[in-house]
C-alpha cells in the first residue's frame, strides 16, 4: 500500500507547484508593497465558505502586525498577526462564534501584471482558489472593530 500512498503524494506535488505559480505575464508582489498597500487599512473580500457559498470577510491589518477579522457569516470574529513576504499577504489567527474556536493560518498570493502594473492577482490556494485579476478593497483605519464589539457582547448573552 505504501507505492500508493508515494504514488498519490508525487501527483499532488505538480499541482501544488502550479498553484503557486503567478499567471502568465505577471510576477509576485515584493513583501514591501503588499505590506505598503494593506498597512494600517481593513481589507474586506469574498472567500469560499465551508459550503461553497461566498463568504464576506473584513480583516484589518495594523501597522504593528496585530490583525483583526469580522464576518457576519456565522457570525465570528479574529484576532491574530499578519505578515508579509514576497507574492504573500499571510494571517495567524483564532476565529470565534457561537459555534466555538478555530485557529487558522493561510496566505493569500499576490501578483502584479507586468505589462500593466495596476492589474493585480490574487490566488487563495487554501481555499481551493486559483489566480484571478483581483483589486482589494480597502478603507483606512479600523472599520471593524465596532462590530466585533458588539458581536462580544451578543456571545456573551448567550
């Protein structure tokens, strides 16, 4: 059973591999952009939720490397570190809702076409996501942070 097993791991290995590979004509965002551009802002998008259906999530992104996360679906909030690397936006986080805690650790690739600098990639191989041109929607400042309050508060009644 065991040349299965080595079988099905080197069958994966490719498509991992392609996963990570930015789309054709563009190349990873360096560290200090993604960290430029997210700095001190609250990123809201839409990722694949545990069934398949979009799921909106704001998470900000501190100056000092302290994240934040807020979704009404569930609903469930974080509080973790976000990080930076090259082509990789990159979150450490503990979710909570009524229904209980999650610890979670995902990145987010990123990609700038090289050809048209302002066309941007973004890829959740986490989530099953392939490459797609993706413009962040960003507000300055912590816009979330109200409704993880109140959020608290509900949990607590309950």
């Amino acid at each position: 059973m065991r040349p299965i097993i080595a079988l099905a791991v080197l069958a994966a290995v490719p498509t991992m591999a392609l996963a990570q590979a930015a789309p054709k004509g563009a190349a990873p965002i360096p560290a200090a952009e993604i960290k430029e551009m997210f700095s001190g802002k609250t990123y809201n998008f839409t990722e694949k939720g545990h069934k398949g259906e979009k799921e909106p999530i704001s998470w900000y992104l501190g100056a000092d490397g302290k994240m934040l996360g807020y979704t009404g679906n569930g609903p469930s909030h974080a509080a973790g570190t976000w990080s930076t690397a090259d082509g990789k936006l990159c979150v450490s986080d503990q979710w909570a809702g009524a229904w209980g805690t999650n610890h979670s650790d995902e990145c987010q690739l990123w990609a700038r076409d090289t050809a048209k600098p302002k066309v941007l990639y973004r890829a959740e191989p986490s989530k099953g996501g392939s490459w797609t041109k993706f413009t962040p929607k960003l507000s300055s400042g912590d816009t979330i942070t109200p409704k993880i309050e109140a959020l608290k508060v509900k949990l607590a009644k309950q």
